[in-house]
C-alpha cells in the first residue's frame, strides 16, 4: 500500500499518530507538506521563518524525501494520488473553521473514490467536542471546563518515534520553493539568535523548562526572570505533542513532589489552550467577531499613526514599548507583557482588537488561530471568561511589579537604561537634571507618552459601562 501522510502542524516523529499508523500498516509513505495559500490566515510572517526550518529539520529525519507544494489542498492531493498510485491518504486533524470545512469535504471526495482515509488526533488532550456542560453546551468560563477536563482526563501515553519508516522516493519540489524565508531586507536575525526551530529543539526547551519548574507558580509573571517554558511555538507547529508535556509534567512531579503546585499551575496554561480551541470550534467566528454581541458596535477609534507608534514600540510607556520591541527582534513576548499591550491598544487607544490581532499574527513564532483570537477577546471584555471592563492593565503599576529593578525595559529600551528603577517605568515624571544625566531628551530620544493614561483610562469606562 502506498500512503500519503499529509504533515500540517504536527511537525514531528515521536507521537504522531497519522504517520505510526501508517508504519503499523506497513505502507510505503510519501511524506507531504502542502502551503496553502489560499486560507486566510495563512502563516505570517515569523510564522514562515519557523515553518521553513522546521520543515528542514522534519526532511532531514526523512531522509530528504519529503513533498513539498502549495496551493489547493484538495487539488494537491488528487493530483499526486493520481500520478504516485497512493491508495491511501493519513492526516492528524486541525480545528480552524476553514481547515474544518475543507478537511470533511476532501475526506468525503476521496472516500467515495475508493481512497483510505485516516484523521487522528495530536494536536489537543481533548477533542474539542468532548467537553460539555451539564445542558450538553460548550463551556464559556475556563475553571468550570478545565474541573470537567481534569476529572475525565484518561490520556494515552505519547508513542515513541519509529525505529524506521518505509519511505517512497518521489519526485518532489524543494523547501526553498516554498519561499519561506525573508530576503530583502532579511529581518530575522534576532530570531535565528533566540530559537531553535525543530523536534529536537522543542525537547530540549522542555528537558531544561522541566529542570527549572520549581518556583514557577510565583516567577511566570516576572518579566525579568527566565521562568515560563518558551514552548508555544514548539507546540503551535507541532514540534512536540501535548501528550509528551502532560506525561513528561506528571513523570517529573512523581519523582519530585514538591513541585507539584507549580507543575499544576503550568498544566493550567495548557488547560487554557485547550479551552481556546475548544471555544474556536464551537464559535467560529471568533477570529474576527465578538462573542459578546453588544461589542458589535463599539465604538473603535481609527488612529493609523498611534497604531504604528503602539507596533513600533515608540508609545512613551516603557514596558509597552519593551514588550513590542522583543516581539519584533524575537518573534514573541512574554504572556503578562502580550496582557499589558493589548489592554494598552484596546482600552487606552480604544483600537479595535482585530488590529492587534492581525498584527501578533504576523509577527508571533507561536502565531495560533485559537490561542490568538480566544486572548485578544479576553483582553477587550468580548470573549468567553473575559476580564470585566473596569479591569484597564495601568502601564507603570504593571511596570513596576513585574519587572520592579527595569531589568526587562533596560533590555529592550536601551535608551533608558541609565534611569533609575524609581522612574524607568515612568521617564516623563522625573526632573529634567536626572533625563540629562541619563542622556534622555523626552520628545526626541525616547518619546513623551502618546495619550495619558489616567484620562484615557476614564474614557473607556465612560465607554463600556454605556454598552447594551
């Protein structure tokens, strides 16, 4: 039998169960990668720079002999079932309402022309169908969803890789014919500093994440220190299976039980995963409408210049700035800090969150459609267990207790580093003699505040106490 194993975001050997399944049955495997450039949201920017060295890696265990095409899936696939003589077609599933859709009319069109069709899960500890409340509905608070996750939790071990694979030698395109990479100019060099796209890689940031968990309950929102996993990218392309995390998490608090608080609490973040995806599937509109629907007409400002200020990193608020400067050197952002700029577009600029959005989809490693819209809803108020209104993140307070010495601004805005830790989350409020003497000149070598924060503050409860 030959089989095509159509490689989406399970970029992996270990725990991937379209291609295990496809080894057991002893086929000869065309290992396939398709772009689809039609989808809208296909990867962005930073995404494509990891997907291409991811890509590189998974080949190379392949021995080289990976397909590589972009297009129509639909068209793809019938065209190489055609010309290889495939009689089987093996995919691990993906949840976006557009994915969806053209994963159950592909598997029906093939089915009935006698092909195999397999689809597995690898992707999520729960179907997100799975979980329901007590009127049979889909969970729009996460506690509640995540006590019912927990509860029913029988998860199957992760399935170590395969010794070998019977791969077919098949005519293919190359990687670089993807166009992945950036060229002119080529912006990526802060991320080839920071990451190590690929299986192995996504091991080793767990391996060393797992030596480190003690203290993270207390240390994952300090901005300053090394605390949290920098595993959302290795997970969003599939890198490494959340079975893998669950297991390792629950192997690893075995054999240490005092760091079972913060090996749960992290197991928690993965919990809000879940439910992310859990809530895209039954809403999928979630990626661009409101779920609440008197957020339909809210009043959004249209400010195109204090857009780009925010993006840039060049609003006067230090640890906003901070936060947008590391995403665009680094392709990522620290989860507090992605909380403290959000909130800063939405309730101090009053931008509309779509905007944010598209702009962390374009610049995140870890770019996920659930993750993405479920978080930006939850910022604005719209979302499923939003924070109330009135919860407005004060850049300077947020600044101050969580990177209290300015360790992570004087990383990122350097142009500060010489203040001291009273003012380096609030520049504009020292005296002119400490900004000389720091070589700061408010205005021209690091920027006066782009809106007040206070009065801005005010204006958005104004705003959302009036909605409906």
């Amino acid at each position: 039998m030959k089989c095509i194993v159509w490689f989406r975001k399970d970029l992996r050997l270990t725990d991937n169960p379209a291609l295990l399944e496809a080894i057991r049955l002893k086929a000869d495997i065309i290992p396939l990668f398709i772009l689809e450039n039609h989808n809208r949201w296909q990867p962005g920017g930073a995404s494509r720079w990891w997907l291409h060295h991811s890509l590189a890696d998974l080949n190379s265990k392949l021995e080289g002999k990976m397909v590589f095409r972009q297009g129509k899936a639909a068209s793809i696939l019938k065209e190489l079932i055609v010309e290889s003589g495939a009689t089987a077609v093996f995919w691990n599933r993906r949840y976006g309402p557009e994915d969806i859709a053209i994963d159950t009319a592909l598997k029906s069109e093939l089915q009935d022309k006698g092909i195999l069709v397999k689809t597995f899960n690898s992707h999520l500890l729960f179907e997100p169908w799975e979980i329901t409340n007590n009127q049979g509905k889909f969970f729009q608070v996460f506690t509640p969803y995540w006590k019912k996750c927990i509860a029913q939790a029988n998860i199957s071990k992760p399935i170590p890789p395969p010794p070998e694979i019977q791969l077919l030698d098949y005519t293919k395109n190359s990687l670089t014919s993807l166009n992945l990479l950036p060229t002119q100019p080529d912006w990526a060099t802060g991320l080839r500093q920071t990451w190590t796209p690929g299986e192995a890689g996504a091991q080793e940031r767990f391996d060393h994440f797992l030596g480190d968990l003690k203290g993270y309950k207390g240390n994952r929102n300090r901005l300053d220190r090394e605390a949290t996993s920098h595993l959302s990218p290795h997970l969003a392309w599939g890198e490494i299976s959340v079975r893998q995390i669950w297991h390792g998490i629950y192997a690893h608090i075995a054999s240490n039980l005092a760091i079972e608080t913060d090996a749960l609490t992290f197991l928690s973040e993965i919990g809000w995963r879940e439910f992310s995806y859990h809530l895209l599937y039954h809403v999928p509109t979630l990626p661009q409408q409101p779920l609440k629907p008197q957020f339909a007409n809210f009043p959004w400002q249209e400010n195109p210049s204090a857009f780009k200020k925010w993006a840039q990193g060049l609003t006067g608020y230090p640890i906003v700035d901070a936060g947008m400067r590391e995403l665009w050197h680094t392709g990522y952002m620290h989860n507090r800090v992605r909380m403290i700029v959000a909130s800063f577009l939405i309730k101090d600029l009053l931008l509309p969150w779509q905007d944010g959005e598209a702009w962390f989809w374009d610049t995140l490693v870890d770019a996920d459609l659930a993750n993405n819209s479920a978080n930006w809803q939850w910022v604005a108020g719209c979302g499923a267990d939003a924070a109330p209104y009135f919860r407005i993140f004060n850049p300077v307070l947020q600044g101050e207790k969580f990177d209290p010495e300015g360790n992570y601004v004087r990383r990122w805005v350097p142009e500060l580093r010489l203040l001291s830790n009273d003012f380096i989350h609030k520049p504009w409020q020292t005296s002119s003699i400490k900004l000389k003497e720091a070589g700061i000149k408010l205005g021209s070598t690091y920027p006066e505040p782009i809106i007040n924060h206070d009065k801005a503050r005010l204006r958005a409860l104004e705003i959302y106490k009036s909605l409906p």
